[in-house]
C-alpha cells in the first residue's frame, strides 16, 4: 500500500510561524519610531543651534542689538537679507544674509514661522501656536515651539 503525501504545512506548523513573526514585529516595529524621534530631536537641536549661532553674529554686526521684529516674516526678512548696521533690510546693506533661504523648519511642525514674544520670561513650554520657533527680540531668546522639545528638557 502506498500512502498519499502532501507537500503542505499544517495548521500548527503555520500558527507557529504566525506568533513567531507577531513577536519579532512587537519587538522591532518600536525601535523604528524611537529612532524616528531622536532623529527628528537631533534635527531639531542642530536648527536651533545654528539659528542662535546666526543670532549672535547679527548681535555681533549689528551693535549689540539682536534682530528686532514684529512678525514672523520680519524676523525672516532680517535674518535671510542684507542689513545695514542700524538693522534695516537693504539691498546695499554690509551684513548678512545670515540663512539662506528660509528660516530651518522645526521636524515636529514642519513649520518655519516665528511667533514674536515679549517680556523678561524665558519660555518653558510650546505657546499654543502652530509657530515653529518662539522668538523674544529683547533678549534674542529663540526657542522650538513643539512640546517634545521642552519634555525632554532641551537646551
């Protein structure tokens, strides 16, 4: 007698493969937006870094004032155009542009505008808009404007 075989797996041997793959997925799925995360941060600081070392020069050139500036597109116009050492946007201006381009974009709100605040206050959370960067003229203070920024105490 001869007996009939199959090629086939069988339901065990299938079920078996299934929960193998669901607990490798369960383990690896969340070291993906982990790292999603610390590379949007690590974005984010290297931004910041580099428009408050772009701040200070224009301190530096512009007599020890930093920008002063009403609206997100005035902060913009100031650090992305030529100045004269009063601050005023001038095609003929001796400093600047300190960006070029546009303002970097905060990788938590793809947003490059600027909310424009006041007061002797540093700020410590998000200011509700949905601003990319908090701005303080006075004292030159620019801040991210995300809330994961100040949850993980940033500097």
């Amino acid at each position: 007698m001869r007996k009939n075989r199959r090629g086939a797996f069988t339901l065990i041997e299938v079920l078996i493969v299934v929960i193998i793959m669901a607990v490798l997925a369960a383990t690896i799925i969340p070291q993906f937006s982990t790292s999603t995360k610390d590379a949007k941060m690590s974005n984010l600081k290297f931004n910041l870094h580099t428009l408050r070392s772009q701040l200070e020069m224009y301190k530096e050139h512009h007599l020890g004032n930093y920008p002063v500036a009403a609206n997100s597109a005035d902060f913009k116009a100031k650090l992305t155009s030529k100045t004269d050492q009063s601050g005023t946007v001038s095609a003929t201006g001796a400093y600047g542009p300190y960006v070029t381009g546009d303002i970097p974009t905060n990788p938590f709100n793809n947003s490059a505008a600027t909310v424009i605040l006041s007061g002797d206050t540093e700020p410590t959370a998000a200011s509700g808009s949905a601003d990319g960067w908090q701005y303080n003229p006075s004292h030159g203070w620019l801040y991210p404007n995300n809330t994961e920024y100040f949850a993980s105490s940033g500097t």
